[in-house]
C-alpha cells in the first residue's frame, strides 16, 4: 500500500492526518494512491453485505479505483482474497485504533482478523 501523496501514512498506508474522520477521507485509491483521474473512484465498505451499515456507522470505507482496485483487477478487492484479507486488517486496526475493543469488533463484525 501507500501512493501518491505526501504525509505520513499509518500501518495500512493511509495518509495519517491527524483528525480521524474515516478511513476514506482522502479522495485518493487506498491501495494505489492514485486520485481518480481516467479510473473513478469508488467507496468501497471494508466490511461488506451484513455488515455494510456498521462499516458506515464507524468509518471503516476506503475510497478505491473503480476498475482497477475495486471491482475487475486482478488484485482488486472484489477479486483478490489477499487484498480483501488486507483491507479486514486495517479496517479492525483503524476501529481499535479509535477505542474499539477487540472483543467489541468481534461481536459487532463476527470475525477477528487480527
């Protein structure tokens, strides 16, 4: 992870601002950096089908490149496991991170991923 863009970046590689607002703040791929331009960018929930609601309630969205880190790249996150897999870490890192306990997100997302 990581990309385009100055700043110092968490240990998923979202730039860290300093507010926490949501993962998905900074309109750039999460996974790429790049900012949208010939591939529009697409929010995608971390925590998808059931538990879509609660990725919104707790900011757990990243913005991606629509079709190639999204839906059709062969690492994209409807596509790829591994990157699925990567962006369940930082959604539980960023949720801990923000006073969650584990304990809590396993009850309220059903998995530890840690």
């Amino acid at each position: 992870a990581g990309g385009a863009g100055g700043g110092r970046r968490d240990a998923c590689g979202a730039r860290d601002t300093g507010a926490y607002k949501g993962m998905g703040d900074l309109r750039e791929c999460f996974l790429c950096g790049r900012n949208g331009r010939g591939d529009r960018l697409e929010r995608h929930h971390i925590f998808g089908a059931a538990n879509r609601k609660l990725s919104d309630k707790y900011g757990l969205t990243v913005w991606l490149c629509g079709d190639r880190c999204h839906r059709n790249g062969e690492y994209s996150a409807h596509r790829n496991a591994e990157t699925a897999a990567y962006l369940h870490r930082c959604g539980e890192r960023k949720a801990l991170e923000e006073g969650m306990t584990r304990e809590e997100f396993k009850k309220l997302f059903g998995k530890d991923y840690l």
